[in-house]
C-alpha cells in the first residue's frame, strides 16, 4: 500500500527516547505476569501497568482514555524489539549518531567518491525556454520557472504583476483548498518592486529572481507568525529568518505565503481545518507538505520549499500531481525550520516540474555553519547533463504481480460485532486491492516507456534490513523536540486527539528503552552501508511510490524524486467514501498516479537529469486540475 508517514506511525507503531526505566519496568511486570518459564511468551501491557511503570518513571499521570490508547502501541512497539535483536549486531557496528548517511567508504575527500563539495554560490542555469507574454497575466499560473525567468528577464513582464496574480489566486482559492496559514503581502510587494528595479538596472540575479514563492510554515519569517500548523503555536513569533528563506531572498525569489501543514508536520489537518486536493476537493491533500503540494498543484504560486521526514514531500506530491524533490539527508540545511526528527528532517522544493525543483535546490543546498548535521556538498544543476550514460535500475518486486489477497477468516465463538467488522475490514481490503491493481497499468506503461527511451532496466532489490523496525527512530525524537507539550499537558490544545496522533505517539514514546534506540541505530547503520553498494551498482532506481522504498530511503538518507505518472481514467475504482489520511492511492477518476526515482548519496543532480528526462518523454508535469 501507498502510506503516508501518519499510516506507517500508526502501523509501525508510535515511539520514543524515554527514561530507560519504564521498558525495563514494563518487561518485568509483563514477564512476571506470565511466568518465569524461559522463553515464555510475554504478556500483553495493562493499564495497570502502566500505571506502576508511569508512577516509578516520575512521568503521567495519564487518563484512561489516554492510556487505552497506548496499549496497542506499546505492546506492537515491544514486538518491533525482537525483528532488530534477531540481526545478532556485532560489536563494531557504530550506531548512526550525529548523523551524517556516510559510511566510511564515501566520506568526503575518498578518492573513490563522487561526492559534490561545497563551493562559492552561483546563480545557477536553466534550459533555454522562450514563451510569448500573453494577454493576460493570470494565463501564467502554470508556467515554469524557465518560463517565468525568462519573461521576467526580457521584462517583458514584471515580477510584480506577478506577484499580485498570485497573491489573488491564493486568495481565491483558499476557502475551498484551504492552504494558506498567513500572507506575506506587504513583504511580497517590496521584493517584487525590487526585484523590477534590478532587472530593468541589469542586476540579474538568476532564475528565481522575481518568483514568487510559498513557504511551508515550520520556516521561521520575521514579522510573521511561524505557527507550525499546531494549535497552542498560532501565534508564535520567531526573531529570525531561516537559511532557506534568507537564500531564496538573496536569489531575489518572492515570498507569497506561509502555507499549512499538517500539525507538527504531522498529515493535512492543521488548527485552520484541512488542506485539500486541487484534483478533488473533497479529499485531502495529504500531508505534512499539505499546503506547499496543494498551492503548486492550483497554479498559485511559481514553486514552495516542503520538509520530508517519512514521506512529507512524496505523499503530497503523489496526491496534488506535483514534482517534489526530497534531498539527500544534509544538502539543505535545517536552520530555522521546525525539527521533528535530527536524523531525518530534510527541507526541498516541491515545483511544476523536476527541473524547477533542480533549480530551487540549487539555489537553497550546501552548508551555513549553523545546522551541525548539514554536510559540505553543493549541488550543480546540470541540464546538460547525459543521461544515457546513467545505470538504471529498478526495484522488480515493486512492479512483479500483486500477491494473493488474504482475507479474514471467521474465527469459532465469533461475536455479530466481531464479524461485522471483520467483514467490514475485508471489504475495505478489497476495494485497496482493485485500486492497487488499477495503478499498476501506470506503472508498467512506465517501463514500457523507458525500454522505448532506450533505457537498460536493470532488476534490483532494497537490502533485507527490517527498515520498518526503525521507524520509532523518528517518533523518539520527536518525542523529545516536543518533550514539554506532553509533560505539561498542553498536547491537548493540538486539534486531532486520536491513537495515531502526536499526542498520543508522544505519550508512548515515554516508554521507547534508550538501549532499543541505540539498537536500531546501529542497525539502521548496516542498512545504510548496504544501500551505499546498492547505488555502487546503479545511478537511479525506478520504483512506485509505495511505502517500502519510502521507509527506507528516509532511513538511510538517500535523495527522492517523484514524478507525476499521468491520470486515472474514468473507469478507474471509485475513492473511499471517508479519506482518513493513510493512503495517497485512493484518488479515484481523474486523479493523478506518480513515479519515484532514487538516487545516492549526495548524486541528486544525476537523479534529477534521469527524473527530467522522463518528464521530457512524457509530459505529465504539463497536467493541471480544472479549478
């Protein structure tokens, strides 16, 4: 299944950094409840429990409603602790901290790397890209960046006409897609008189100049609210501009807006409500780019910086139609953005196509000497760059037919509820598998077109790492960058109060053991190693944007480009009556389906040059929704 990051912390459980005596304390209750028999099967977490573990913790106390929805967390969490004690890691296994995704074979300065580093900040290039000034401005909504700098640098029109379409079109459109936290306006403005007066002076200062552009707001802007789309922090003010929005101001790109997300980046509903699909209004725009994917995605603004912890930029990305580039782990620092996970927090551009995605990251990557985990690369957009030369492969088993469907069998003593909702839940099953199989004709339309473009498919597979166990990595942290709403209480005041929300993931991940933390990130470290020698032998890795890759591409740092893949028809199976916010596949007809590409470590300019290749062939990105 297609999941977004709110679907893998409820499925993969919730967790965190904790006072390493509540596990300890959980363990022993439960082993003692079961019996000291060796190898006996622990018993299942309580209330009571948690009560006496909470109680010795010196954390709590908890309701019991809150504590009814922990138990199901805890007890998967516990279970995920076996599947990384199985790898037996050895004792030179170094966990992943301070983290930097190199391993010791491509460190920076190793002859054998290919590694891009720092250097002074250019203006950056773009393909030649000539279009008539229409009638009428707004006729411009869907332009590109190649597009709009062009004109812009012809004069033959001006950064503020722009910006002043834009700001109406968010105006506009905003009661019904509900993507705009706060406008910039007055700040908009001036830089867009500014940037008039350099370019009619000749003071170009390259493809954004004049842009107009939205933020996703866990950037911190001075003089504006930085709300992290969380109620109890609507009217936050942060004394400083983030790096990214200080090199987008020095590149003369314009800010429009600070777009939602979903609350602590969490999904696509923020205090304001819910942010929507351009495609399909009644569905979300997934999230937690929620904002940034739907503004794009409605011709409202030229392109939006997104952040990507587990599937931020491609959820919304798949959802809206859009092109997102999620980084490499380090290319873009992280100064003045919200942190949700150190290890896993990357901020990139979400566009209209995978060339202006090329050019905002130029214009954002490399180093600032304040984010210690931002590493010293730069990247080099390069359009000219030969991508047949690329190795390509493609992740087999992503696109080999879809195993048996295995149904919920009715078990002896069975209640009527019981049934009732098992039937229900095999019925929902199944409508996932007819959509899943309805996709996946874009999927292998998409191999066809590579063999067509001349491209040598080569069949690869992810490490066998259980990448899924590792998912209370990001929880833990979290937990910790937000330690102080759930020890005061004021998680209360974030607007979503279910089991898989952040007020309860907070709650259980008091109870994540330190010593399990550091576990799976040691192995954590033996999968990235293993995904260094898989892009030994390959460039760029093809695959549909489903969940596998997604965890473990996030885990390990490596760099994602997701693509628009055309639109369902209208026999595509029709959407889930309720959109609870876990899928990205369930748009139904007319909506659109997208492509991944994977890249190493810091080659994200090579992935970029196959990704745009691929746009070129086909020209979905050209796709827009009838507003």
């Amino acid at each position: 299944m297609n999941l977004n990051r709110r679907a893998f912390l409820n499925a993969c459980t919730a967790a965190g950094i904790a006072s390493p005596l509540l596990p300890g304390i959980l363990y022993t209750l439960a082993a003692q409840a079961e019996g000291p028999a060796t190898g006996a099967k622990l018993a299942k977490i309580t209330p009571e429990m948690i009560d006496q573990a909470a109680e010795l913790a010196g954390v709590g106390p908890f309701t019991a409603d809150q504590k009814q929805m922990m138990l199901d967390g805890l007890n998967d969490q516990r279970d995920a602790y076996a599947q990384i004690r199985a790898m037996k890691l050895g004792n030179g296994v170094a966990p992943a901290f301070v983290f930097h995704p190199e391993t010791a074979a491509n460190r920076a300065g190793d002859p054998n790397c290919n590694m891009p580093h720092a250097q002074e900040r250019g203006i950056g290039t773009s393909s030649d890209a000539t279009l008539s000034a229409p009638a009428k401005i707004k006729d411009l909504a869907f332009a590109t960046i190649p597009q709009l700098s062009a004109l812009l640098r012809a004069r033959k029109i001006t950064s503020l006409a722009l910006t002043q379409m834009y700001l109406a079109r968010l105006k506009r459109y905003d009661p019904t897609l509900h993507f705009v936290i706060t406008l910039t306006e007055e700040r908009a403005l001036a830089q867009a008189k500014k940037a008039d007066e350099e370019i009619a002076a000749g003071k170009y200062r390259g493809p954004l100049h004049g842009i107009p552009w939205g933020a996703k707001d866990l950037l911190a802007v001075k003089g504006y609210p930085t709300t992290w789309g969380a109620g109890g922090f609507e009217h936050q003010m942060i004394d400083e501009d983030a790096t990214v929005v200080k090199r987008l101001d020095d590149a003369g790109a314009v800010l429009v807006a600070k777009l939602t997300l979903g609350a602590l980046a969490m999904g696509d509903w923020w205090f304001g409500g819910r942010t929507r699909n351009p495609w399909r209004p009644t569905q979300g725009s997934s999230g937690s780019s929620a904002g940034p994917a739907a503004a794009v995605a409605a011709g409202c603004v030229g392109f939006a910086i997104g952040s990507e912890t587990l599937g931020s930029i491609s959820s919304p990305s798949t959802r809206c139609g859009d092109s997102g580039l999620r980084p490499s782990f380090g290319m873009v620092p992280r100064t003045g953005a919200m942190a949700l996970s150190w290890t896993m927090d990357k901020l990139g551009p979400i566009c209209r196509s995978v060339e202006d995605c090329a050019l905002v990251l130029e214009a954002i990557a490399g180093p600032d000497g304040q984010d210690p985990a931002a590493a010293r690369v730069s990247f080099q957009w390069n359009p000219g760059l030969d991508w047949k030369s690329l190795r390509v492969g493609y992740l087999k088993s992503e696109f080999d037919p879809l195993p048996p469907l295995k149904l919920a069998e009715a078990k002896p003593g069975e209640t009527p509820e019981e049934a009732k909702k098992r039937e229900e839940s095999n019925a929902a099953r199944q409508d996932e598998r007819k959509r899943r199989e309805y996709d996946r004709r874009y999927e292998q339309a998409a191999l066809a077109k590579f063999k067509e473009m001349g491209v040598n498919l080569i069949p690869v597979a992810l490490p066998d790492v259980p990448w899924s166990a590792m998912v209370p990595l990001l929880t833990a942290e979290a937990a910790a960058a937000f330690d102080e709403l759930t020890m005061t209480g004021r998680d209360k005041l974030l607007t979503r109060q279910g089991p898989e929300d952040w007020p309860n993931a907070f709650r259980v991940a008091r109870f994540y053991p330190a010593v399990e933390y550091i576990q799976a990130n040691r192995a954590r470290m033996v999968g990235i190693e293993q995904m260094r020698s898989l892009f030994e032998k390959v460039d760029v890795i093809v695959t549909p944007s489903t969940d596998a890759q997604l965890i473990a591409t996030n885990l390990s740092g490596n760099p994602a480009i997701i693509v628009p893949n055309g639109l369902r028809g209208p026999d595509a199976p029709p959407p889930p009556v309720v959109d609870d916010g876990n899928h990205d596949d369930v748009g139904g007809p007319g909506t659109p389906v997208s492509l991944t590409f994977l890249g190493g470590l810091y080659q994200d300019a090579k992935l970029a040059a196959f990704a745009r290749a691929y746009q070129d062939a086909t020209g979905f990105e050209k796709l827009h929704p009838h507003l």
